[in-house]
C-alpha cells in the first residue's frame, strides 16, 4: 500500500516539471483576456476585430519572448483589470480569493471537532 | 382583442389574489383555496391569449410586433410569446399559478398550513402581478399600425427555445412554492411527517426539472454559440446554477430530514434560500448591470422592482424564520463516516460552491461601487475555486448512498479504497501517453471511480433483489443512479475540457486539410432559403486516417427580418467523439473554420438526464 | 460565543439588507454594463508622438499637451457614432477657442479621414494619425472615445461612445475656466 501510494507521487512529481510551448501559454492566455467590445466573451472565442487586434499583440509578444505575466501587465496598464478574467491577486480582490477557501476549512475544522466530540 | 383579453384576466389574476390574501383573515377561510384555483384559471387564460396573439401574429401588440414576424415558422411565434423579457415574466407568473394550483389538490397536509401556503403563494403572484403590470407588460397596444413585425432575435430562433424556457422555469421558479410550503410550516409551528414528505416531492420536482433545463439551456449554447464549450460561467448561467445548488444541498437534507429537529430547521432555511436565489438572480439578469453572452432582454427600471420584490421577501422571510423556527434541540449523530456526516459535507460544499458562484457574480460590482474600477470574474476564477471546493463532496459521492445511519463501518471498505489507488495509479500511467493535467487527472479517477463505486452497489443491490419489479427497483435505488449519472457528467465535463482539441484555418472548395490524424474537406456549399432566413451550408468530409467517417454541415445564417447573421455548429458525433465544426467568413485563403474534437463530450447530457429521470423516478415512491 | 451565535442567525438579514443597498446604489449610479471606467484615470498621459493628418512635417508629442486643458478624441471616417457627435464638438471649439481639442484619427486613411472632415466641419486643434499604436496605449477599444487632460499631464475624464449634451455639461464644462 506504501509503495503504491508513494509511486503515485513521484509519478505526480515528475510530471510536473513539463513545459508549456508557446502555443499552450497563448491559449491560455486569450482564454484569460476579455474581448472589450463583446458581451462577456474571450479573446480566445472571439472574431472581433479588437479580438484580432489583441490576438496579434500576444502573439507577438510571445515570440519576443515576453513571458504571460509581462504581457497580462502591458494589457492591464491600458485597458484596466476588467480585460483579466482571471482577477488579480491582490488587496482588492483579497476577500474573493480567499473567503471560498478560508469558510471551507472553517466548517471542516468545526465538523472535525464535532466528530471528536461525538466519538 | 386577444391582448385586451389577455390584460384583463392578468389584471383579475391580480385582484383574485388579493382577495385570497384578504381572505386569509376572514371567517371563511376555505375560500382560499378556491381563490387559488380561480386565479390559475385567469392567468391561463391571459398566458394563451398571448400564445394567441402570437399565433395569429396580432402586430397590434406591440409585444408580439417587437418580438415576432409573420414570416416564422409557427413553433417559434408560440415560443415568441416567452421569449422576450415581458413574456418570459408572465410565464414566470404562470409557472408560481401552476404549482400551487397543482398543491391544492393535497391531500395529506392538514389545512391550516395548506392555507398558509397558499396564501403566502399569493403574495408572492400578486407581487409579480404588479410587477409585470406596472413595467413590462406584454399586452400593451403597439401605438402604430404596421403590418409585419420586427422578428424574433435569431439567436432564439431555435427547437429548444420551446422547450428549454418553460423547463427551467418549471424548475428555477418552482422554488417558490417550496418556500411558501416552509413559511406556512414555520408560521403555523406545524413541522411533521406530511410537512416534510410534501416539501421533499416538490422540490425533488422542482429540482429535477432545474437540471434539465440547466443542461439542456447548456446543450443550446454549445451548438448555437460555435465557440466549441458548453458552460461559460456567464452571469446567467450562474443564477441558474445558484438555485440549482442550494437545492441539491435541500434535497439531500429532506433526505433524511425525518429523524431529526435540527434538520428541519435547516431545511427551511434552505427551502428560502433556494428562492431567494431565483429572485435575486432574476434581478441580477433582468437589470442588465453584468454583461453576458447569452440574449437576454434587460432594463434598469425594470430591475429596481424585482430588487425590491427580492428584498421584502427575503427579508421577511428569514426574519419568520429567526422568529418562528422550531427550537426543540437534538444533535446529529455524526460519526467519522455514516450517512448524517456524509450529508453534511454534501451541505458544506454545496452551500460553499454556491457561495462562490454567487460571489464571483456580485464582487465586480461592490468592487466598482467602492473603489471605481472594474474587475471581471470569469471561468479561470470559477474553476480554480468551485471545482476545488466541490472534490471533497464528490469523492464521498460513489459510497454516501450505502453508508449507515448508525453505524461508523461500511461493508467492503477496502476494496474501495484498493480501487481508488489503483485507478489513480493506471490514470497517471496512462497520462505519461497522452496530454498531462493535473485536473484531467482528478476528474478522470473521480468519475471513474464514481462511476465504478455506484455500478458496484447497484448490482450489489440487483443480486439481493430477485423480483421481478425492475421498476420498483430503480425507484429505491435512485440515488445510487443519478450519482451515476453524477460520475458520467464528471467524466463528460473533464474529457471535453481537458482533452479537447482545436484547430483552425482557412479552406477552399474541395480542398482536403489535414488536423492531426483526422482530415477536412469541403465538398461544396449549399445556399438554403427559408422563410425567415437564408442559409449557406458547408458541406465538409470528415475523414480519420483517411477513411472516410461522416459529413458534418455547419450552417450560416442571415436573418432577413432584423439583418443579424448566426452560426450553427455542424457536429458529428461517433458516441466517443464529437466533431464539431464551425464555418466563419471568407477571405483570399478560402472560408475561416474552427474545427473541435470534444470527447465524451455527449456524456454530459446523458449523465444530466439520468440525474434528471432519477429524481423524477424517486417521486413514484411518495 | 453567544453573540457569535446570534450573529450567525442575523447573518441571512444582514446579507440580504447589505445586497439590496449596494445593488439599488449600484442601480441609481447610472453605470453602464459596457462601458468600463478608464484604467487610464488620474494617471499621466501616456507617451505618444503624431504626425499631422494635412501636414506630415507637423509633429505633436505627449509634451505639447502636458502642461494645457486638452480634450483629446479618438474618430475615424468609418465610425458612424463620430459623426453624431461631431457637432457638439464644434459648438465647443467655437464656445471655447483656446480649448486644444486634439483628435487621433484610428484606423482610418487618409483621404476618407480628409472627406470626413470636409462634409463635417473640423472642431481639431491638431489631427494626429493614428495606425492603432496610439489607440492601444490609450486603452481605445470602441470608437469614439474622448479623454480630459489637466494642466498637469493627468487624465482626468474619459468617456465611451458618442458625446452628448449631458455628458459635455457635467464632466467636460466644470474642467473648462480657461
């Protein structure tokens, strides 16, 4: 049983240390980034002409080596945090990132004393 | 005249609840439940008299003259009547009517809550009454004479826009009696046996159809939206998903609600969370403050009033609730591992998911009010917290059904938890070989082992039943089926997103493109013309490894009665696979495509119609 | 903990009452879902440098505008919006001469953006082309667009889609005691 568990996490680990092509990041990258001048829609998904627009710039800039937090940074400093679907990790959204996370091992800490309690 | 007809019978509808409110306090309280009857009557009448007026494409509606052209196909004039905003409301209304028609026949609850139910019923008509009166009717009179109408929006001009509104409907606002059956329970302090066994069918109902219209409102966005997904976490998929959780969380609780008094507290509160979260998620798309990719008919005004609809309601409901709700104390008998456990950790992470739906849904919005500036919330967020939250509860999933009530030992413990390492082990195995990703891999072990865990029980269950009653056998055994189906939607949803594969380029008649080991070519392309459209069909070969598989036909469109051009996905599905291709514009290089292989995508809606079936199965057992 | 207790029980009212007033502020404070607020807001201009749209020997950099009230306004010939307001573009320039009003013209040629203004009247102080780059670092994405600078290279308003009276009255005039 051991042996089979900690097989799965060297496998785990080494799997890991896989790198993302250019192509990979850019898809993930324009699945991240809204069209402007769409209703609630990606880059990714988008044929707008802004949507082209962006889609040319990242390109570019991957191919210059620019790595996704730079070009994300480059896009946020004109267009603002709203073009991020993904929000950002900081103060302001602080109680978004972490609420979630911090209710769910809240009530698992409370039923785990409940549990002790009843035993 | 059929929109003056049907504007008077609303505004009876209107009065008659009144008058049942009223009622309510007088001598002759029996009369409630005639009013109640009365009022399905009216309503019906003005809800047909719209279809009319649509049928026979009355333009002096001005509804009908906004939302309907004489050149539709008739299904879409009869589904034109809810597809506007204004429509879709008094279908909301005719659904509230429905149902607490269809709950005055009861004949098991004592009378004191079944009036109290009804009554609080009324309220909630006559609220939504008012509010399509005094801002969106559909029965106003088109202030010019015209003889052809403005048309449909095309993107709505589609089989499922007859069946899918109506569906969810049935499901979203179904919630509410299911509050009205808990408030009259907390008002009369009457909480029993019959309490408990109405609210569950209900909202076994209620829930059931919720799930099908939520995957098959999905099923529409994947082939009309052409962008290969099938859930966007868009604003209005989230407010339908919202109620659509906290009822799984109720359900669940009524499942087991029968032994204990802190559960039926919970329940109540549950039963007014779930409409809570209808309404204020009807505010939130109604009103028109988040942008979403699905058409959808929004104005401010408009939306202050079910704003404000949602905050009396709630507001008063939770206050009974702090008021009235029962206070005999006993305590679950929660064990490390028994069934009241498992069902709270169902609770938690479902009660949590919704939570961060909803939050997700609101925060762009504090935020701009606070600071001025804008964020967006969208699925990178969705699923980097929702899917976390929700493993816990899934992984319970395939053996909750078999625990104990009592006990804290469950038989053949240690072959799940051999199954469970083994499969991981082969899935990581297996990986090495193709694509890796960490949530391929988790999705892959949690639906098989889901899948596997419930197959077992269920035939554990079969070799112990040697009857002949196969039916009565899938009836109590619905659980174990729909987390079944559960394990499918799992695995649907994971091979689809994780492994799914996209590809783009341009194409030119008759010419072959190779993607991978399949391979495209355009045979020709076909112009159709319809009534209300025209059409360029391509007509494309899929071939694998050169054998030729099948022709798939995506379709453009060009709606004539409003300009506005949609793509139709052309999917052709082996089962395994679906290859699904859309065709875009045309340039020097020939005609754009995207071209997606999504497999197992299909999977998701077979396991949302077994989860759907399921539920609707258990409600022979009442 | 017995506070805590009926804190937990207020909990569903308070969220109900704190949603109702945010959503109804958020309602009444006339935002519109497709028109974000400018990430540009009380920053600096960004860096730019334009040639002249009649005069290709006239060039215009971030510099010249720092230190003036400028209104700068993003148009092109095919924009059907810009030409609804253009005239109130010209009631300004002729209210208020002193008043820079520089227009970018986005995506355009050369010869439509001329026609433009020749059946449209020209309100610009200076006409800079631009191939989009400029656009990009204003953060355009819908044209038009107008932006307010300060005296001291700081952008204080901007706004999307067509100009209209009210606009003009209450977040343009307030900035304009030249």
């Amino acid at each position: 049983m051991k042996i089979l568990i900690s097989l799965i996490i060297i496998l785990l680990s080494l799997s890991l240390f896989a790198e993302k092509s250019n192509h990979q990041t850019f898809i993930e990258l324009t699945k991240n980034l809204r069209c402007m001048t769409c209703q609630n829609q990606s880059i990714h998904e988008s044929d707008a002409e802004f949507s082209l627009v962006i889609k040319k710039i990242v390109k570019d800039k991957l191919k210059q080596g620019e790595s996704k937090e730079d070009i994300e940074d480059f896009l946020v400093q004109r267009y603002g945090e709203y073009i991020l679907f993904e929000p950002m990790f900081n103060y302001k959204n602080l109680f978004l990132w972490v609420s979630p996370f911090f209710i769910l091992i809240l009530s698992g800490f409370i039923l785990f004393i409940n549990l002790k309690r009843n035993r | 005249m059929f929109t003056n007809f049907g504007f008077y019978t609303l505004l009876l509808t209107l009065l008659v609840n009144g008058i049942s409110i009223f009622s309510n306090f007088t001598g002759f309280k029996k009369i409630i439940i005639f009013f109640c009857r009365l009022s399905f009557m009216f309503i019906s009448i003005s809800f047909i008299s719209l279809i009319i007026s649509f049928i026979i494409s009355d333009f002096n509606n001005l509804n009908v003259f906004q939302n309907s052209h004489s050149s539709m196909p008739i299904m879409y004039k009869i589904a034109g009547a809810w597809g506007s905003h204004e429509g879709s409301m008094l279908l909301w209304i005719f659904v509230m009517n429905l149902y607490i028609f269809l709950f005055s026949f009861n004949k098991t609850l004592k009378f004191k809550i079944k009036r109290w139910a009804i009554f609080f019923q009324s309220i909630l008509i006559f609220l939504f009454c008012l509010y399509v009166l005094l801002t969106s009717s559909p029965f106003l009179l088109n202030p010019i004479n015209v003889n052809e109408g403005l048309g449909l929006n095309p993107i709505l001009q589609d089989p499922l826009l007859v069946i899918h509104p109506p569906l969810l409907y049935l499901g979203y606002v179904g919630f509410s009696l299911i509050m009205s059956i808990a408030l009259a329970g907390l008002i009369t302090n009457d909480i029993e046996e019959s309490w408990i066994k109405v609210t569950k069918i209900w909202s076994l109902f209620s829930w059931s159809l919720l799930t099908a219209g939520i995957a098959m409102g999905s099923y529409w966005a994947y082939y009309e939206l052409g962008w290969g997904g099938w859930w966007f976490w868009d604003p209005v998929e989230n407010v339908s998903l919202m109620p659509w959780l906290a009822g799984l969380a109720l359900v669940h609780t009524l499942s087991i609600t029968n032994h204990n008094h802190f559960l039926k507290r919970w329940a109540i509160f549950l039963s007014i969370l779930c409409f809570s979260l209808s309404l204020i998620g009807t505010f939130l798309v109604r009103s028109g403050i988040l942008t979403s990719v699905h058409s959808f008919a929004s104005d401010t005004t408009r939306g202050l009033f079910i704003l404000i609809i949602f905050f009396v309601v709630t507001t008063f409901s939770f206050l009974l609730f702090l008021v009235k709700s029962p206070k005999e104390k006993n305590n679950l008998n929660l064990l490390f591992i028994n069934k009241p456990t498992a069902l709270i950790i169902n609770n938690i992470v479902m009660l949590l998911a919704c939570f961060t739906v909803f939050l997700g849904t609101i925060y762009p919005i504090i935020i701009e009010l606070s600071l001025n500036q804008r964020v967006s919330i969208g699925a990178p967020y969705f699923n980097k917290t929702v899917i976390p939250i929700v493993l816990p509860g899934l992984l319970l999933m395939s053996i909750a059904p078999i625990l104990s009530w009592e006990s804290n030992k469950f038989k053949n413990k240690l072959i799940y938890i051999y199954a469970l390492i083994l499969l991981s082990l082969i899935l990581i195995i297996l990986s090495f070989f193709s694509t890796f990703s960490v949530f391929g891999i988790l999705g892959l072990l949690l639906a098989t082992w889901i899948i596997l865990g419930t197959l077992f029980n269920i035939f554990q269950n079969l070799r112990k039943y040697k009857g002949k009653k196969y039916l009565f056998f899938l009836r109590t055994n619905n659980s174990l089926i729909a987390h079944f189906g559960v394990g499918l939607l799992i695995l649907g949803i994971t091979s689809s997103s994780v492994f799914q594969k996209e590809y783009s380029n341009s194409i030119k008649l008759n010419e072959k493109l190779n993607f991978d080991k399949y391979s495209l070519q355009l045979k020709k392309i076909d112009v159709v013309d319809k009534d209300n459209y025209q059409g360029l069909v391509g007509i494309f070969l899929l071939y694998e490894k050169n054998k030729f598989v099948g022709e798939i036909k995506p379709e453009k469109r060009f709606y004539k009665s409003n300009s506005m051009i949609t793509t139709e996905a052309g999917i052709y599905n082996n089962i395994i696979e679906d290859f699904y291709l859309v065709i875009g514009d045309r340039n020097k290089e020939g005609w754009n495509i995207k071209f997606y292989v999504n497999p197992l995508v299909i999977l998701i809606w077979l396991g949302a119609g077994i989860m759907f079936l399921s539920g609707i199965m258990s409600l022979w057992r009442f | 903990m017995a506070f805590l207790k009926k804190f937990v029980l207020f909990l569903p009212i308070i969220i109900t009452i704190f949603l109702f007033g945010i959503l109804v502020s958020y309602l009444l404070s006339d935002r519109d879902a497709n028109k974000p607020p400018s990430a540009l807001l009380n920053k600096n201009i960004p860096n730019f440098s334009t040639v002249n749209l009649f005069d290709e020997n006239k060039k215009l950099f971030k510099k010249d505008i720092e230190d003036k009230v400028t209104l700068i306004n993003f148009f092109a010939s095919w924009c059907i919006p810009c030409k609804q307001e253009h005239p109130l573009l010209e009631d300004l320039q002729k209210k208020f001469p002193n008043l820079i009003i520089v227009g970018f013209n986005h995506k355009d040629s050369k010869k439509d953006a001329i026609k433009f203004l020749e059946e449209n009247g020209n309100p610009y102080t200076f006409i800079g082309i631009d191939d989009g780059s400029i656009g990009l670092e204003f953060g355009v994405f819908g044209l038009p667009e107008t932006f307010m600078t300060d005296k001291n290279g700081k952008i204080i308003f901007k706004h999307i889609g067509p100009l209209d009276k009210k606009t003009i009255k209450t977040n343009i005039l307030p900035y304009l005691n030249l």
